[in-house]
C-alpha cells in the first residue's frame, strides 16, 4: 500500500471483495487526512516476501487471524482486519511500525548506520511513490490512483473506487511485464483439485487444519472463501522459496508442515499414484503450481504485446502456439493421469500377488507344522500303548474282568419323599446320572476286556510280576468315563500305573473355556447331546469324568439351539460368528450354574461366598446331589435341605 502507517488500523473486510474478472482482491484504503476512500489492488508476486496472498496466508495460519473473541464481536471490531489495532491511538500505531522496521534494519544494517533514523512508517509511503516516479509509463492519473493524493479539481471528477485506475500502478509497484494485464493467481486446478479433482478433498481438509476461522466472510460458499484459498495454495508455492531463505525451521512452513501433516494429505494425481508422504507432496504441489503459473504468465505477456501494432503479426503468431502449447500440456496431463492409473492398477495386483504367496506360504508351513503334531501325537499313541501292554504283561495274574470289580449299581426308582414336593427335574437328572455311572463301568470293562484278550494272544516271553505293582483293573474302574474312547481308556489306565508322572489337574480349568475347545476341536455338532462327545487325550484332564458329569446337565438345562451355536466356535474365525458362539457357551455356562443351585434348594444369594465355575467345583457339587439321589433310594428323608 501507498498509504500512510498508522491507516492500517482502519482496514475492515466489510469494504474487501474479489474481483473475479481482473483476478485482484480490492481492499479499498481509508485515508483519514482527508477522510476519503480509494481503490487498492493486491496481487501476487514471485518473491514471497512482496505476495499480497502469502502474507495474509501467513498471518491467518500463524497468528489465527480470522479468528475473534466474544469480547471483539462485543466491541464491533469483528471484521476489523487487525483488531488489536483499534485498542491504541492512530498515531501509535505509526510509531509501532516505525519501531519494527528501525529494529528489523538495525540487525541486518547495523545499529550505527547512519540512515537509519530516516526509517520509519513513513518510509512506505515515500518509498511507494519514489518507486512509481521512476518507472516508465506510469502517469500521474495512475500513480494518484494508488496514492490518493490530489491532482486539482479533477479528483473530484474521478472515480476513485474503481480498481482498474488502480491496477497499473500496483503492477509497476510489483515489477510486472505488462501494466495493464490482470495478475496469474495460482488455481486448484493445477493440483488437480478442483470439483471432481483426485485432490479435491485432501485440499478442503488442508484448509480447515491450516486456518482457524470464526467470521461468516470467510467459510466456505461465502464471499471471502476464495481469497482463504489463493491464500493457502500462494504458501504452497513458496514453501520450498521460503525454506531456502530462512531456513527449515522457520515457523511459517514449519507450521504449514504440521497442519498438513495432520490432515494426512495425500497426491492422487501424482504418477505414482498416490504420494502419501507429507513432505513429497507438499513439494510436488509447490512444483506444479509454479509451473502452472509460469506457463500462463507467458500466455499473459504475449497477448501485452498485442498493443504494439509494429509486431501484432508476429504477437498474433506466439500467442497461437502458447495457446496450442497450453492445449498439448492438458492432453498430456490427462495422459499422464492414465498412465498412473493403470500403474496403480498394477502395482495393486502386484501386491494382491504378493499377498497371495505370502499366504500360500503360510498355509503349507502350518500344513508341515500340523504334520509334525500328528506324528507327534502318534508316536506318544504308539508309546502309551506299549507301556499299557508291558505293565499288563509284567502282572497277568493282577488283570482281572473289570465288570467284576465294578461296583453294583442300584436299581432305578421313582423318588418318594412324602409330603415334600421335589421337581420333576431333580428326578429325571437322578435317573440320567445312575444310568451314566453304568454306561461308564461297562465302556471301560470292554475296553480293558479287548485289552485282556489282545495280551492273552501275545507270546509270554517275559513273566515278570514286581511285588509293588497294582492291579490296572482296580485302579481304572473307579475312574472310568463312557465319553472316552478305547485308546483314551487305555492312555488314562497307563498314566495310572505310572506314579511319577500323574497327568496335570482338572483345577481353574472353566466349564466355558472347555466347552470352547472341544467346539474348536470340531467334536460339538449340531442337533447331538453334549454328554456323546468323545473327550480326547489333548484336554489333559486328570479326571475326565467331570467334565463329563457337567455336560449331561448341560444337556439337561440348555437350549438345543445354543448348542448349535457353540458348534461354529473356531479360534481362528474373525467375523461376527465367534462373538454368537462365544455368548451361546456362556448362556449354556449359566444354565448349568443356575440349575445347580435349584438342585441345591438355595440361590447364590444365600451363600457367602459364590462358588466358582471351575468344572471341578460342578461336578463335586453334581456328585454330592448323586449322592443325595441314592440315599433317598433308601430313605428320602435323608436329602439334606
């Protein structure tokens, strides 16, 4: 500006607008001397530091220059350019700029320069003006039109607010080729993100990260929106100009950086589609708007020229192929925008390729390591079985029928307690529990009858019989489990024998959790009772009988359709099934855990301390209620209450 320091103050956005046919924002300057108003065009120049666009970018982002208080909204200064002005005097206002530029030139000059008195506010003005005198074709009308100062009565005749008067003298002031042509702003355009862009959206984010606004003017779809972002893309292309002047760490690109960052920018227009580096692409952008403005500066120049008549001819000519040129450089952008397109495409099927092997990889190294576990678990089958038949052949004269060491079951009855009520629940568990205990003695006593008559066949090449062996019937029938299969029966009878090595205990082992893993197992099926599943060695349970006794309650209590829930539970599935086994097996968990207590006559409310879910603490709880159930076969007064 041409005007005196201290009339900054009085800048209001209020008077602002952009004139989109000349491409110059018109912020109309108030001269208090005189009380007048004149036109004030402002334009983008290739040093940053004299970029209309760049400063006001930079005080926005930096100093949250759009943004007021309730207290300034209070006090009228909301659309006050510089609000912090209107709290000092005007003359105070020049000296506060006499004082910043005395300060900045004493460090770059020296404080005992001899001229550094004459700097001060003041010294824009005149500067302003000496610069305007000595460039050549500028006329007074033109020079007065930025200045405001008077040329006789012929100011009163003149319109001072129109902003072409005042365009050729902000264009000598800017060092411009042509006086009388509008400016080259930078355009979305040449970042490809203009409506429909592949940047449109990275752009609008980067907006809102970098400027903090609070007045109407300035969002989106309103009046001033566009100045905000000539101002944004005007600090991108000087990032890289402003990087080399004052360092890397300056705070202008410094903050530019970090909002960008933040807004997590990418280039999806770039050849190699996309840039998702921050740095990389605030770069590329700088790049191509410098080069986008260069090229229609050209064009700009040329059509100038077209005034001098003595080579119109030869204007006409160059402006033709800078036309043709900037037609050719579309069709290549567009090409170059198909080519990385289809390297994209490429580079994704490279990489699904990719993912593929690493897949087809993993699947045959869990393949090779599911083999050795089988062989693994073969050979301690193959182990075992040997152990069982050396043990037995060491003490023939031990093995025995164990349907005849099998304790007697008693006979069924119907329960009769007189005058009490018990639910017909409680009986029919009573009945499935006594019918288990038989099916388990007679499954272990065939399969150690199989085991008998295999050894029987056998040559009696050894006929050892230590004093201290037990007897494996004895010792296998008490613990015997209709769910275990033949070769589980004859690993449990091994474990037995072997007093050094007792299989770990069934403690903390949750019904739930066990549950799970025979689902995982794939041994739970659909539509089939619980208490048919055949537990396998893998459970590692020193007593499987009771999880056994917990999943015929189970059966007993549950609904059906939890079942064949908990039967799609997989480990390794992800999607939403896992989540309905999981809470399947927790509703069957309770229905077992409620009815036990209804067994018991009592809630959880009636004990101190509530009773674990352990299937250790099920079944002891199940066996006492057993117990209970042949006692009243005798006598029914005996259920404790």
């Amino acid at each position: 500006a041409c005007g005196r320091g201290g009339e900054v103050k009085f800048q209001n956005y209020n008077d602002w607008r952009f004139d989109y046919l000349l491409q110059v924002v018109d912020a109309p300057w108030q001269e208090t001397k005189v009380l007048d108003c004149y036109a004030r065009a402002c334009l983008p120049d290739d040093d940053w530091l004299f970029d209309f666009y760049v400063m006001k970018g930079a005080f926005y982002m930096c100093e949250l220059g759009l943004f007021r208080t309730e207290e300034q909204v209070k006090k009228g200064v909301e659309h006050a350019v510089y609000p912090s002005l209107h709290s000092i005097s005007d003359n105070s206002v020049a000296k506060k700029i006499s004082n910043i530029l005395t300060q900045e030139v004493g460090k770059k000059l020296g404080k005992d320069w001899e001229d550094l008195e004459r700097i001060t506010s003041r010294g824009l003005r005149s500067g302003s003006i000496s610069q305007l005198s000595m460039y050549p074709g500028i006329s007074v009308f033109e020079a007065t039109a930025l200045t405001g100062h008077s040329i006789g009565n012929l100011r009163s005749y003149l319109d001072q607010r129109n902003i072409v008067k005042a365009l050729p003298a902000a264009n000598a002031l800017h060092e411009n080729k042509s006086l009388y042509t509008e400016p080259v702003l930078p355009t979305l355009k040449s970042i490809n993100a203009g409506p429909g862009g592949a940047n449109e959206e990275a752009f609008k984010k980067l907006v809102q990260h970098m400027f903090t606004v609070s007045i109407e003017d300035f969002q989106p779809g309103h009046k001033h929106y566009i100045i905000l972002v000539t101002c944004a893309l005007s600090l991108i292309r000087h990032y890289q100009d402003i990087i080399s002047e004052c360092g890397p760490g300056n705070f202008i690109t410094s903050q530019l950086f970090m909002h960008a960052k933040n807004a997590r920018i990418t280039d999806g227009g770039s050849p190699y589609n996309p840039y998702t580096n921050t740095a990389i692409v605030i770069e590329r952008w700088s790049s191509l708007i410098k080069e986008d403005i260069r090229c229609r500066q050209k064009v700009k120049d040329a059509e100038a020229l077209k005034s001098d008549h003595t080579n119109s001819t030869l204007v006409g000519l160059l402006t033709s192929i800078a036309t043709d040129v900037e037609d050719q450089k579309d069709q290549s952008a567009v090409l170059v925008r198909d080519l990385a397109t289809a390297k994209s495409s490429q580079m994704q099927m490279i990489e699904q390729l990719e993912a593929s092997r690493v897949s087809l990889a993993t699947l045959e190294a869990e393949n090779a390591s599911l083999k050795q576990q089988l062989k693994a678990e073969k050979d301690k089958y193959h182990a075992l079985s040997r152990f069982v038949k050396e043990n037995m052949l060491k003490s023939p004269d031990k093995t025995t029928s164990s349907e005849q060491q099998a304790p007697p079951v008693g006979q069924k009855r119907r329960l009769d307690f007189g005058g009490d009520e018990v639910s017909n629940d409680v009986e029919m568990l009573g009945n499935a529990l006594e019918e288990t205990t038989v099916s388990n003695s007679r499954g272990l006593s065939s399969a150690l009858d199989e085991t008998t008559q295999e050894v029987a066949t056998m040559p009696q090449a050894v006929n050892v019989n230590p004093p201290s062996s037990s007897s494996v019937a004895h010792h296998t029938t008490g613990r015997a489990n209709s769910n275990l299969t033949e070769s589980s029966s004859h690993t449990n009878a091994s474990l037995e024998l072997n007093q050094n090595n007792e299989p770990p205990g069934d403690k903390g082992k949750r019904f739930l959790s066990m549950l799970l893993e025979l689902a995982n197992m794939g041994l739970v099926k659909p539509g089939t009772k619980l208490q048919g599943i055949a537990l396998p060695m893998s459970l590692l349970l020193s007593n499987p009988s009771h999880l056994t006794y917990c999943l015929e309650v189970a059966d007993f209590t549950c609904d059906p359709n939890d079942v064949d829930i908990v039967a799609t539970y997989s480990k390794n599935d992800e999607s939403a099934e896992i989540t309905q086994a999981m809470n399947a097996g927790v509703r069957i968990e309770d229905a077992v855990y409620e009815k036990l207590f209804e067994f018991e006559r009592r809630t959880a409310s009636d004990v101190r301390q509530t009773p674990g879910r352990s299937i250790g603490g099920f079944a002891k709880r199940i066996k006492k209620y057993k117990n209970e159930i042949k006692e009243a076969n005798n006598d029914p007064r005996n259920i404790s209450k």
